[in-house]
C-alpha cells in the first residue's frame, strides 16, 4: 500500500483574495479537543458566537449564526431561503460574483433580471433606485466587495430606497465583512452574507449570515418541517406525513441550506438537524474574539494603512492599478499586468522562490491584472514589506524596467508617517 | 464590550453515535498553516486524498472526493445531482435516516415510494426487492447503518439486483464508513455517501463521496456550467447566456451540491467553484492516512472487540439491549432504559459528574434507549471500562438494583481472551 507522507506544508505569505493566512490563535483553537454538539459547554460556545457576529454585523438582528458550508453555501442557502420560484429578482452586477448570485438565484428559481456595468467601475445607486422602480422585484441583491475586479459598491441609499418601498435587500459581504465597514441595520440591509477565509482570517468552512424579521417572516411562510423529526407515529400512513397545500406550493427545496431548520437549530429548541463543525466553530468564535479585541475601528484603519503602503511601494515600482480609484476595494489592490509579461510565470516565480502567493483574476480579466489581497492576518507590515521587495526582484528578473528600490522605501516611508506624522513631514 | 474567555474546553470520553472524539494526529494537522487552494503543494494533498477515499470506499471509481459541508451535505449533493424531478425513487426505511432520506430526495423533487419496517429490524432484502419491481424506480436510496436504531442493512443482494435492472443504487454510509465493512464496487453501489465525525474520528465538516460512471452520466445530463465562468464577453446579450432546452428542463437546481461542478473543482482542470476548506481538508487526510496504517481489516475487528466487551459488561450489569441482535450495527449498541428510570437524568450526570457523554434517541424512542457510539478514536479499551464502570454507579445512585462490580470484570474477561485465548478458557 502506498505510504503517505506526514502532513508539512511550506511556510507561506498569502497575499491573495482569499483564503489568507491564519491567526496562529485560531489554528491553536482548532486543535483543541472536540465537545459533544449538544454539551452545554458547546451550545454555550455557540451562543457566544452569535453574539460576537451580531457585533460583526452590527445589528441587533435576532439571527446571526454561521451556515456550516464556505462562503458560497451561505449564498444560497439565503437565497434558495428566501426566493421563492417565480418571484422576480434584481441583481446588479459588476464583476465575477454578481454572475454567482445571478447563477444561484436563477437555479432556485427566481426569475432574475441583471443590470451590468462594466468591470472596474460599481454602480451610481440612482441607476440602482432607477432599475428597482423599472422592474419591482421582491429582491435585491448585490455584492458589497468584489473581488474579482477589487471594487466596492456603496450600499446605504440603495438600502434605505428598497426599506421605503418593501423590497428585501441581500448583500453578499463576503470580502468586506471585518475589513472594511459593514452596517447591516444602517443600512437597511435585511440579509447579509459573510466569509470567514478572507478578512477573518479564519480558514475557509462556515459562512455567517444575518437576517432581520422581515426576512424571517419570508423564510417562515416557506418552512416545511423535517419528516424524521414530525413523526410521532411509526405508521406512514398517519395524517402528520400530509402537507398543507402552502407547504407543497412553495416550501424551501433545500435541506441543508435551510434557514429555517438552521435557526430552529441554533435556537434554544436546537432541533436536530445537521452535525454542527464542532473545530470550525472553535475557530471562529476564536476569530471574533481576536476581531474584537482589536476593535472593529481599528481593524478597519489598519486595513487602510497597510493598503497606502502597498500602493504607495506599486507606484513608486511604476506599476500601474487596475480600475476606477474612487471605488477601489480597500482589502484588494489589482494591478495590470505590464504588456509582454506573462503574469503566471510572475505569480509562479514568486510562489516558487519567495512562498509568497498572489492572484490572477477570472473571465475578461485573466492574464491582464495580478490581485493582492490586504486581509485579516495577512494585512501585516512585514507582509507588504516582503511582497514588494519580492515582486520588484522578480519584475527585474523577467526584464520589466523599474527604479530598483524605490518600492520598499515608499512603503517604509508610509509606515513612518503613520509612526511619527510630524518627524515624517 | 463584554470579554470572551479563553477557548478551555473540558475534557470529555464522547461515546455517542457521532461526533466522536478525534485522534490527537487528526487535532495537530488541524492546527497546521493553511496554504492557498490552487497552490501545488495543496493539490497535491487534494489528489491524495482522492485517493486514500477510494481506498476507504473499495472502489476503482474516478470520483472520490469530499463535499464541504457536514454528511448531511453529501447527501443532498448526491441526491440534488442524481434526481431529477419527477423521478420515481424508492426509499426503504427502517429508522430516522431513512426518513431525512425522504425528506431530501421530496424536496428536490422526487417522486418518493417508501416502504417501512418497524424500528429496531431491517428489511430481508427479498422485501426490498420485491417493492422494487412494484415501484420501477429509476433510484433506490437506503442507509446502511442506521444509528437511531442501531441496526445495519445487508446491501449486496439489493445492489444486485439494481444493476441487473439499470436502477441506480445509493447508500448513505455515514455511519459505517471506516468502522464496518462498505464494498462500494462488490455490493454494486452507484453513489456511496460517508461520515467523518463516527468511525474516521475526523471533525463534523466534510462528506465523502464517491460515485460511479453510470451516476456520472446522470449528472452530467443535468449539467449546466456556471455564468461567471462561461462568459468571455462582458454583454449580457451574448448567446452565451441562452441555455439549451435541455438545461432549462431539468439542470442542476443547487449550485454548492453540485456533483458536475464539484468534479470539475476536483478534476485536473480545477475549474474554480468553492473555495477549498483548507484545514479540513488536512485533517481528512490525516484521518484517512491514519486509517490505512492500521489497516482497514484491522480496524473492523478493533470495532468488533469493543463492542463484545461492551456488550459483556451492559449484559452483566443486567441491561436489555434493544433491537433485534442478526442486525445489530457493530458501532452503536443501543440500550432499554430501565422502568421508571430517567434517561436523561443518568445522561447529564453521566457528562457532568464523570465527563463521559452517551446519547439518547429521536421520535418514539426518544426517552426509551440510550445509544453507545464504540467509533473511530473513541473505541478504545479505556473508554468502555471507564464508561461501564461510570454507568453502574450513576445507575446505583438512581436507584437501579444491580450487581455491583461485575460489567468491569466482564468486559475486563473479553479483553483477556483476546490477548491470549487459551489462558483465559
């Protein structure tokens, strides 16, 4: 029989989008052992994970607790939650994960219309408000950051215009949410979608989501309850296997991905339903924890200031950024590539020689932009200090013309103003 | 802000049907640094594992490969992929699994037959059989251990006979992978589904599945590729978004469960689709490396010696065992609580007093057995003669009239005879 080798991953800097390194705190808490799903010391844990999201998602929402799935699971299970087949979508779209949510509404059955604008740019909200009164849908949904162009939409008018008009308003802040500003309650926003992976810094495997009673009152008029759970008798024959007619019209068609079993679960009741990930979840509450100790302002600012000194050291390289700046990603810098470069043997070479990854991006957009990613744990001094010394070097090596060191000490140089705004001036 | 303590989970013997606890092995690879999901290094663990899970699933199959969410997920990958609605599946029942079986394969729109035996049996497979030229399905859906009743399903007479009809057969095996024997191939099993959190000792968080040829076509009928990743232009009104009439007939409803997309992430192409659950990824395989150190042979007869020992000890103690013994799954003994005993009161004192967690059950055996999980890492000497020692003193302190000091000594007699058979004759 083969023999397989002891686990022993090389050291790495992840600089992607996603996922990025993580806290050593939170891969400690991951080792810790496993409780029983339904030991109150566990279900104590749980709840202080919803708390902690809550807080995350700045809301006073009843419901706020991780879907045991990756960010994409938590998508769908509020869509295929809250879209019912039939009802008509709106789903503004400026880059790779605007067509995923078109993707996932349109497999649940939403009769789904798009608005595009082109990528690099996100959307004045008044074409938004224009869109929504040309064709009164029952939902809105929209990414908040997206990655793959590294652009971030402004949410609170489109939010508060939805509110006055009774439209549900879904947000997919999977790259914002810890990173950057998200305001659920503020701005009318009535679900919204996190990651864990990316400005977390947790790894990849729940995706917390929040909801409002608007939405719940949705999710509730579609709830069907699990058979092996309804079932007083042993007989199939017995009246509580019947469905009421709204049942079968319009019940959620998923299991998994079901929020109101999922609530059901996550409230006191815990009515049985999928195994939670007892190690997944130590990590996340361990996550927020270490979030909030930092403080969710202070986590934004740090955020901001590591993404001056990386464009501070790309532009003094002569590099040049991808996309309109006044609705640049904080958490995602992307660069074009110069012409008669190959970009994968760039990413390649930097992976290979330095352990340092970054990302190429999707569709149109692959082959003509590297994306940097600044999240969580990997948004470090040292990270972005190394990254730039690194790309210059292999920038050099496959014969881009560059002023050779400038690129670190326009960072440095940043990171001393920060220090010392007056000695720097 | 309120101050989250310190993770400092108490230590715990988890002898329930799952999650049970983990091997320390399994713990440190969860706590290693995570690498990027299209990293080398990381693929390259991804293609191993695929192949260690088709060891474990003794089959020559293409496709072995976890589904990122708990084992309940890869049920419904499986069954959202393989039923098309208006399919004709019959689902033989025999406890609460086989009822969550129905409840997916109806929400995702089959048209489900069940036929059902009293808890406590399983089905002579001349039944299911015989329903099965009465029903014509196009799929056949059944659990192989069923850890509400703790009974196992004899399956190759029945796989048998679906491949002699071109009816596909799937099995939800979450319970017995890695404990009992499961010969995917032998036993002619299109679709397998199995557990990490029971007998691999892997936390709550993937599923593995495998599937064959037949269930490929199946799921490549249904295919339809993602937006994001089809479109080359940015123009909404590019024929790229028509879909054939085929797709629009009966494609995929689920985006995250599906196998068509899940096997091109896994494939050599790595067509992005989730982002990879990093580190339990590395425990899986860790898990799995485990498993085939010991041997898979070796570990079924592990999980048979617990269990006479465990058996020896409860029947010395004077407990009745529920079900019926010819089918009694060797992983999970379930327990009649005595009359006028309180099963939950023994359960929490059981965890609290002694840090030992055993279950109870679901619908109308709720209160009427206790279950004992003997899995994975938790099937171990110490655990059974420490568990049957701290369940006769939490009987006597109930009041139970037993004879005091012989379940250790019974168990301890079957421990002996296995090391040297002829001493202890």
């Amino acid at each position: 029989m083969t023999c397989y080798a002891d686990l022993a991953p090389s050291s790495r800097r992840i600089m992607t989008p996603g996922p990025v390194e993580v806290d050593p705190r939170v891969l400690r808490a991951l080792s810790y052992p496993i409780l029983g799903q339904f030991d109150p010391e566990f279900t104590a844990l749980m709840n202080e994970t919803m708390e902690m999201l809550r807080l995350l998602f700045r809301t006073g929402n009843k419901w706020a607790y991780p879907v045991d799935g990756t960010s994409r699971s938590g998508i769908e299970a509020v869509l295929t939650s809250l879209i019912e087949p039939g009802d008509r979508i709106l789903i503004p779209i400026y880059g790779r994960f605007g067509h995923l949510l078109q993707e996932i509404a349109e497999r649940v059955g939403g009769e789904v219309t798009t608005i595009e604008k082109p990528w690099g740019t996100v959307f004045d909200p008044e074409e938004v408000i224009a869109a929504i009164d040309r064709v009164k849908p029952e939902l809105v949904i929209m990414v908040h950051g997206e990655t793959s162009t590294g652009r971030i939409q402004p949410l609170e008018a489109i939010g508060r215009e939805c509110r006055r008009r009774d439209i549900l308003f879904v947000v997919d802040a999977v790259a914002t949410i810890g990173g950057v500003p998200v305001e659920t309650d503020e701005w009318c926003m009535d679900a919204v979608i996190g990651g864990t992976q990316k400005c977390l810094s947790v790894p990849s495997g729940m995706a917390p989501v929040t909801y409002n009673s608007r939405a719940e009152k949705k999710v509730l008029a579609r709830k069907r309850i699990e058979r092996g759970l309804r079932i007083p008798q042993v007989s199939p024959a017995s009246p509580d296997f019947m469905l009421s007619e709204a049942e079968q019209r319009s019940y959620i068609r998923s299991n998994y991905l079901d929020l109101s079993q999922l609530q059901d679960y996550w409230s006191p009741s815990r009515l049985n339903h999928h195994t939670e990930m007892t190690s997944m979840l130590y990590g996340l509450r361990e996550g927020l924890r270490i979030m909030l100790q930092e403080g969710l302002e202070a986590r934004f600012q740090r955020h901001r200031l590591h993404e001056r000194a990386l464009i501070a050291g790309l532009q003094a390289m002569g590099a040049s950024l991808y996309g309109d700046p006044s609705c640049k990603l904080p958490v995602v810098t992307c660069v074009n590539i110069p012409d008669g470069i190959d970009g994968e043997s760039v990413r390649g070479m930097l992976l290979e020689k330095f352990g340092i990854e970054i990302a190429s991006s999707f569709g149109l957009l692959k082959g003509r932009i590297w994306r940097i990613g600044t999240m969580g744990y990997s948004c470090r001094r040292d990270n972005i200090l190394q990254l730039l010394g690194a790309l210059e070097a292999v920038l050099l090596r496959h014969g881009v013309c560059l002023p050779a060191g400038e690129a670190v000490q326009a960072a440095l140089h940043v990171y001393d103003e920060e220090a010392s705004p007056q000695a720097a001036v």
